[in-house]
C-alpha cells in the first residue's frame, strides 16, 4: 500500500514537469498567453514535501507542504532559461529556488534543494520577489523583499520591508550584501540596473510611509549607489508617476530588470488600483533614454496585461505580478508573470514587436472627455482606410 501510494505521488509529479505548453487562441498582436502555468506548487519535488521513510511516516502524510509558487527571477545562461522562484510553504514562510528549462515554456525542473541564503539579518522574517540582474561587472545579483516585524505598534501583522541584496556566478552559491539603505521608512520592488551610470550602479526603487500603504510615495524611484558592498542611496527621484484614476492609483513598482534596446530602456512594472473588490495588480511599461536611464521617454496608455479567466482566483485575486523577464539570441522575450499569488505563468513576444508598442502606443490622456477623443479619432481613421481596403 505504501508504495502503491508513493508510486502515485511520483507519476504525479512527473507528468507535471513533463507536461508540454502550447499557445492559447488569445490573440492582440502583441503577446502570445500559453495554456499552462510554467511553475505551480505541484512542480514541486515530492521529497520536499513528504517524509518517504515507511516506518516514520506509514501512511504517506505530508510532511512539510507547499501552498504556491510565485514571483520568479528570470535569467538565460548559457541558452537554458532559469527562474529563481518565491516558494510558500503552508506555514506561509517563503524561500527561493530555482528551476531550469530548456525552452523557457514547459519543462522547468526546481534543483534538488531550494537556495540557502546566507542569514545574515537578525530580524529578517521572510524574503520573496527577487529579480535577478546580470550586471557588467560580471556578477549575477539578486534584489528582493527582507520583511521584518514593525515593533514600533502593537498590530501582530505590522510589517517592515527592506531591499535586500545578494550575488552569485552560478545561482549555487550566494553571498549576501548589507541591505540598502535609503531614506524611505519602507523599500520593496528594487531593481538593480543593469549598467553602471555614471560609473555608479543604479536602482529603480519604490519608496512608501507603510508597508501595505505608499503614503507620500510617488510612484518608481532612480537613485545612484556608490559602493554595492556597502549599499546606500541619497534622494530618490520619482521617474514614473502614480497618477489619479489610472492604473497605478494606489500604488506601482519596478518589475522585470529593464530590456535594453536601440530605442531605450524598456520596463515592464506593476499598476495597482483600488476597486469594490479589492486591490486590482496588472502589468504596464514605459521606457527610460538609453544614455538617462533615470529619464522617462515614453509610457503606453492602459495596462500591457490583466488577469484573465483563471489567473484571477488564487490566495490574492486579481493580481498578476512580474519580477522576470528574459530575451533570448533569437530576440524572443519571455515576460513570466504570476497570477493571483499563486502560480506563474510565461507570456512570449518579440523585441520588435515590444519596442513598437512601446513607443507607438498612445499615452493615457487621464480625462474620459479627451480619452474619448482620442478614440473616435483612431475609429475615424480606421473607417477611412478601410473604405479603401478590398476586403
């Protein structure tokens, strides 16, 4: 009975991970969605989970159960696609591991263990969202969420949040850095730069009053570091605006590492909005000048990507989350997004196809009175033009 039953729990888990993706019939032009989550908790290595030894463990009961896999990293080495993901285990602390694949849609594979990072901060509870950042100068970096209890109140959930860093060459091993210091009282959703600037490293970074609350935040900051291994930023200045009544109203961040291209830097980032039913996350980008990352060139009206159909049920609904992007040799970018906290999912593009959006797109008149202006005016060209098309 036992091994009837661990059996099952193999086959199950092998058919996940050699589950094959395909397009959905989604269709904008711009992106293609695939039918199937990259990663999910039933990704997950059985021997994570289970404790196998009969005499200890007879029935088969889980052990160390995992309730989502989210929020992942995402780099290209050596032509296989890495996503280092945010792992929660059922009792809600999460870690990070990788897994790899050799196509960046289906077949992703997490390593035997998950990452140990150094422990280096005291109080640090839990660590999630990192995004990864292959710099010039030859390290691979690691930027993610340290959260700590706020015992400056008496609420058991009030929370503090830090940037913190690491770096590797391999994703084996880590070193852990002093987490960044800024002015800000709460720091999540850091981006290194990829480049220096001014031969100093750059980071997009989001400071907020509170930890759920931006307060006086204003939208993704850019601030310049002059030593990495001693982490310390001055005056963030605000680089893209949260605005009244658009998608970023309550609050935005950096997402994926920012795409270089011959036009700019492309950011793929995050908008939220307060709605009847809660906090709505979606995905939107703008760019920065090649030579000033630090200075917005262009920002597409509306967001980039919603949640759809199933992606918007999970532990947080409504939510879709980048902190991973890639391009490969062929220039095919690989946009992994999680959905509802919960799974994670891999939209596909090209740059050719991103840069037109980005800089052709319209941007947000932020009245409907204009708005709709501006709509007729597209419908109005179009009417024209398809009078004289042979359809």
């Amino acid at each position: 009975m036992y091994k009837e039953k661990l059996k099952k729990i193999i086959q199950s888990y092998n058919n996940t991970i050699s589950r094959r993706n395909r397009k959905t019939d989604f269709y904008n032009g711009l992106f293609d969605r695939w039918e199937n989550p990259v990663l999910t908790r039933d990704h997950i290595p059985y021997f994570w989970k289970y404790n196998l030894n009969k005499e200890e463990n007879p029935n088969l009961i889980e052990t160390l159960g995992v309730n989502a896999v989210f929020n992942a990293g995402a780099i290209l080495l050596d032509e296989k696609y890495y996503l280092v993901a945010r792992v929660e285990g059922n009792d809600r602390k999460s870690f990070f591991a990788v897994a790899e694949s050799d196509n960046g849609v289906d077949g992703f594979k997490f390593w035997d263990y998950p990452v140990l990072l150094p422990d280096t901060e005291k109080d640090e509870v839990n660590v999630y969202d990192m995004r990864l950042t292959k710099h010039e100068d030859g390290w691979i970096y690691g930027v993610f969420c340290s959260e700590s209890k706020d015992t400056s109140v008496s609420d058991l959930s009030a929370a503090k949040a830090a940037a913190g860093i690491v770096r590797t060459k391999d994703l084996k091993e880590w070193e852990r850095l002093p987490n960044l210091k800024t002015k800000s009282p709460q720091q999540r959703n850091v981006v290194l730069h990829p480049e220096f600037v001014n031969g100093k490293y750059a980071f997009y970074t989001r400071p907020q009053d509170g930890f759920i609350e931006t307060g006086s935040g204003g939208g993704i900051g850019f601030a310049l570091c002059d030593d990495i291994e001693n982490p310390e930023i001055g005056h963030e200045r605000i680089i893209n605006h949260r605005k009244y009544h658009t998608i970023t109203e309550a609050k935005n961040g950096a997402g994926a590492v920012p795409i270089k291209t011959e036009k700019g830097w492309i950011h793929i980032a995050h908008g939220v909005r307060n709605t009847a039913a809660g906090l709505r996350y979606v995905l939107y980008a703008f760019a920065t000048d090649l030579a000033d990352p630090g200075k917005q060139i262009a920002e597409p009206s509306g967001l980039l990507l919603g949640p759809l159909g199933g992606e918007r049920v999970g532990d947080v609904s409504n939510v879709v989350f980048c902190n991973g992007a890639v391009v490969n040799e062929n220039n095919e970018v690989f946009i992994y997004y999680a959905s509802s906290d919960t799974r994670l999912h891999v939209a596909t593009t090209t740059l050719e196809k991103l840069v037109h959006y980005v800089f052709n797109t319209p941007g947000d008149l932020l009245r409907s009175a204009d708005c709709v202006k501006q709509r007729c005016q597209l419908i109005a060209k179009n009417l024209e033009y398809m009078n004289k098309m042979d359809l």
